[in-house]
C-alpha cells in the first residue's frame, strides 16, 4: 500500500504531521547555527565550536535521510513537482557535502567556522524553499502527513538510537 494512501487508524496522538515535524526540525537547526554564531563571536574555545557543529552535522543528517528516504518518495507519488523535489535532493548532496568537510576537520581548522557558516547560510536557503514551495504542495496534494509523521519520527528515533549506541 502506498504511502500516501494508508491510514492509521490507531495513530499515535504523540506524533505531529510530517510537515510540522520537518519544520521543527528546521527551527531546532537554525537554534543551533545561532548558538554557533555566538560562539564565533565570544572566541569560543575550539572545542566548545566543535561540540556544537558536531550537533548540527548530525542532526542534519538525520534530517536529510529521513527526508531523502520517506517524504520526498512520498511526495513524488502525490505529484508534488518533480524539479522542486530534484533540487531539494541536489541541495541535501551538497550540504552532506559540507557536512563530511565539517566532520573530516575539527574546529582548530582555518575554514571550519566558515564552512559552518556556509552551511548555515545553504540550509537556510533550502529551508525557505521547502516551506515556501515544497511544503504547501504537499499540503494541496492532499498527502497523508499524519502518517507520514509517524513514519518520521520513528526512523528518526531509529538513527537517533543508533547514533548513540555508536559513540558508546
């Protein structure tokens, strides 16, 4: 059965629509990126910089893989525009792009601030198209977010579980 066309009868009332999933994420990215920023600013040690751009780095992977993985799928088959999800997925490359420079590095490295601000400066972008274009197509496709919620969340907590049983 397709993504679009379940229903979940028994939805759990913890998770929100994809979309408001998504967007909270993004809101949580940009908190980071604005710490790191201040960061910069007061001369922050090193490692202070690298702690939270690790945070960053990681977050945004796991955003982009669930995004990658279930959402954008999901909105192809809706019909959303395809050129609007190609380029959201040219823009994900490009940021695990940055994102592998960031984690080949650490925060002594003379581009490392600026590549976090790159970073910062990209996914803003892509953050502005999402919610600007992507998200209410997806909306006007008449998708089923609440279910595609519940499958974010849930893959998001598996990357999260795995994430961390990694470092331990």
């Amino acid at each position: 059965m397709s993504t679009t066309a379940r229903k979940s009868p028994t939805r759990s009332s913890a998770a929100p629509d994809a979309i408001k999933l998504l967007t909270a994420d993004h809101k949580e990215v940009h908190a980071l990126f604005l710490q790191y920023k201040k960061l910069v600013k007061a001369q922050a040690p090193a490692d202070e910089r690298q702690s939270v751009a690790e945070q960053i780095c990681e977050m945004l992977t796991v955003h982009a893989t669930i995004e990658e993985e279930i959402f954008y799928p999901a909105a192809r088959e809706a019909g959303v525009d395809s050129a609007l999800l190609d380029e959201a997925e040219v823009e994900h490359g490009t940021a695990k792009d940055l994102i592998a420079q960031l984690q080949a590095t650490d925060a002594d490295d003379e581009l490392f601030d600026a590549r976090v601000t790159v970073l910062g400066e990209y996914i803003d972008h892509h953050v502005k198209e999402e919610e600007g274009e992507m998200f209410p197509a997806c909306r006007k496709a008449k998708m089923d977010l609440a279910t595609l919620g519940e499958e974010l969340q849930a893959r998001k907590g598996e990357m999260t579980d795995q994430a961390v049983t990694e470092q331990a």
